[in-house]
C-alpha cells in the first residue's frame, strides 16, 4: 500500500504539473528511457522550489510510509524511491541529483515533523465535532496521514495516541514585531520591516537516552523582515545517549535549513553530533546549552558571477515555461557546519537566548567557490503579564566567498539585524 500510494503522489504532481502548463510534463516512455541514459545532472531550478518545494513533496512520500504503519527508517527508505522515480519518470528533465538529495533528506526531516506535529493536534479520546475538527487539522498538517484515517474509518474511532507519538514536553513562543537592516557601510537603514517569528520545542535533545528518531526537536519559521519566508530551521534528534553520570547528552541530530538575508541565501541538509547540558542556577533558574558540528550533506548558496558586482535577480518564469528555462544564480556543494544554542530561563520562561551557526559549503555545481557563511544572535526577553512579554535582539549575518579565480579571490559582505517585538508564551 504504501508503495502504490507513493506512485498516486507522483501522479497527483504529475497532473498538476500538466493542469498549470509546465512544459516538462509532458512525459513518455521516450523521455524515460532517455533519463535512465543520462543519468543524474545538477538543474537550474529557482532556489524556493529546490530548496523548499522538493523537500514538502518528500515529506508526501515518507507519510505514505508513515500513515501505512512503517517505522521511521522503512519510511526514510520509501522517500528515497519516490524521489529517484519522480526524477527518472515525472518530467520531461533529466534526473537531478539535487533534487534527488534535498526530496529525500529535506522529505524526512519536514515529513516526521509533520507527522508528530499532526499527531499533537488530533485528539483520538474525543467523538463529535470537536473530534472532526482536530482531524480535520491534522489532516491539513499531514495530509496523507489525514487522507488515510478518514478512508478507514480511523478518524471517528476512540482510542489513544500512540505512546511513541507523545512528546515528553512541548512548548512554543510565537513573536511579532519590526525588524530594521543594516547595510555594509550603515548600521541600520529604512524603516522597519514587520515579521513573524515562531519557536516550537517538541522534547528536549539534552535529556536522555532515546533510540526514536524526533521524540525530540526544535522548529524556528520566520516570516517577513525582507522576504516571504525569511528563514525556517529544523533540528531532529536521531539518537541521544548520557554521557557518565548524564550530566551530559551526546546526540545526533538531522537538520533542515533554509535562511535569506542581505548578507546571502542558502539551504541544506546536514547531519550533526551535539553535546549538551543543562544546569540548574538555582530552584528557579536553568541554563541551557547545546553545541555541535557536522557535514553538510548538500549545500545551496547564492552566488555573484565574477565580474558582476551586483546580485543578479532571478527572473519568474513565462506561463507554460518550465522552471528550469534560464541561468541558475546559486551554488551546490557539501561541507560541514558548527554552532551552538543557549537558553536561560527563569520559572520555565526563556529570559535571554544566543545562536550562533557557521556553515562552509564548497561549490561543486556553479562558480567555484568556497562558501564560509555565519550567522549570529542574541535576544533578551521580558516578561509583560502572563504569556506576554516583549523582546529586542541584535543579529548579524557574515560571508565570505573564497573563489578560485585568482582574479577574483574573496567576497565579503557583513550586515547587522536589529528587532523589537511582543511575544506570547505556551508551555
């Protein structure tokens, strides 16, 4: 079942691709036997559908495992086969490595999230309305694990959750404010800019021994401040052991990333090992801190063509034109990545918060590069009354681009972010 609903998911984008005019569509055995020939290539997509549209279509392949019984890995398995045949046998383009690796690992990382998250918001111990609408919210979460319930039955019958479904904590701060930008010779420039930030801690990653991949993760999804979707951030632990008397916690953990800033936009999918702690200041006081580093599995940045000292702006489609038509201004490589996170709470409320991350991706795929990107933060919280408070944080964003040309050798570019926002709070 699980592999033919996988095949239906191909199909359904296979149809909508061909209802909305993409010219890549048009798929035949021709074209099939012709990617099997070629082999995988790196392809020109726009740098939001590679980045975040391949990864939500992944996320459909591993919940038609997920929905249908299989464990995390069986469904991990599953994700990657959906994404070789749509490469092969969904377009008239030849298979993309790419594509291939962020369907598959950004499909896994956005796909358990999704499921867990669908699986907080339905509520199996009710009947009536209340019920339908909580699968009727999960379902817009998860939708194929949603799809699933109400084609069994599933939906409407009393009984619990499953226990490795239910998190040990969860909490959350959702914040909404300005955000001014500074430039590379300005601290800060124009007016303020609105966004929405939200922070969702399902777990704790410092805490325990733990064999089931997400019991533990954090989620950070930033929208507005200069772009739609300014920055979106999953950590997922895979595996999580005490070290000693477990005062330490060593884990491994899948990451998914996308950020666009000033300073440069990226993505990737990464594997890291952390190590974290926490320590009790006092009956009412926790610091919290978690560091790792990794590989970048694959690594997408943007990139200025030598000779060109402006950022060229990528150009929307034509109707009936394939999103392939056209130069690609972004890089792909591996790397590795490096950072840590830090919480101080007061009564369970964070009261001052610091992020640091740096990442190097060397451009196999583009101008020949080696990327160093880092991306630093702090924020101070206070509390208002109850679930409200409010928060200021300072952000600054560096890259430094080493190209091979000798003609060319580093690009720098350094720009600070500054914010004033209300929060709320749910613990």
């Amino acid at each position: 079942m699980s592999l033919f609903q996988t095949t239906a998911i191909n199909v359904f984008y296979e149809i909508a691709n061909l209802a909305r005019g993409q010219v890549t569509a048009h798929i035949s055995p021709e074209s099939w036997w012709e990617n099997m020939q070629q082999g995988m290539v790196w392809d020109l997509d726009d740098f939001t559908v590679n980045q975040i549209g391949h990864p939500y279509q992944g996320n459909n392949y591993f919940n038609a495992g997920r929905a249908n019984g299989l464990s995390f890995y069986e469904s991990a398995a599953l994700t990657a086969f959906g994404s070789a045949t749509w490469e092969f046998f969904g377009e008239t383009n030849h298979a993309s490595l790419n594509d291939f690796i962020n369907t598959t690992l950004g499909g896994i990382t956005l796909g358990e999230v999704f499921h867990r998250v669908g699986w907080l918001i339905r509520d199996t111990g009710k009947t009536g309305k209340g019920r339908l609408w909580s699968e009727i919210g999960a379902t817009a979460v998860d939708p194929i694990t949603g799809i699933n319930r109400f084609m069994s039955g599933d939906s409407s019958r009393v009984t619990e959750k499953p226990s490795d479904l239910v998190p040990a904590s969860i909490g959350g701060v959702v914040s909404a404010g300005a955000l001014w930008r500074g430039s590379q010779s300005s601290a800060f420039t124009g007016k303020g800019t609105p966004f929405i930030e939200s922070d969702f801690y399902y777990g704790d990653t410092n805490v325990g021994r733990s064999r089931t991949p997400y019991d533990a993760f954090w989620l950070r999804m930033r929208f507005g401040g200069g772009s739609a979707v300014s920055e979106a951030r999953l950590r997922g632990r895979l595996y999580g052991q005490p070290i000693g008397r477990g005062a330490v916690n060593f884990s491994v953990i899948q990451t998914y990333n996308y950020n666009t800033n000033d300073a440069y936009s990226t993505g990737s999918q990464a594997i890291d090992a952390g190590l974290g702690t926490t320590l009790d200041l006092s009956s009412r006081t926790k610091f919290w801190v978690l560091g790792w580093g990794g590989l970048t599995v694959l690594g997408a940045v943007d990139s200025l063509p030598l000779g060109v000292t402006e950022k060229p702006q990528e150009q929307e489609p034509k109707a009936g034109q394939g999103v392939s038509e056209g130069p690609r201004y972004y890089d792909y490589g591996p790397g590795s990545d490096f950072g840590g996170l830090a919480r101080l709470t007061h009564d369970g409320r964070d009261i001052a918060l610091f992020f640091y991350v740096g990442r190097q991706i060397y451009s196999l795929d583009g101008v020949r590069a080696n990327h160093f990107l880092q991306q630093a933060r702090v924020d101070l919280l206070f509390p208002l009354h109850g679930s409200i408070g409010i928060g200021t944080s300072g952000e600054y964003f560096d890259r430094r681009s080493y190209y091979q040309d000798p003609a060319h050798t580093i690009k720098t570019y350094r720009y600070p972010q500054l914010r004033a926002y209300l929060t709320w709070r749910h613990r």
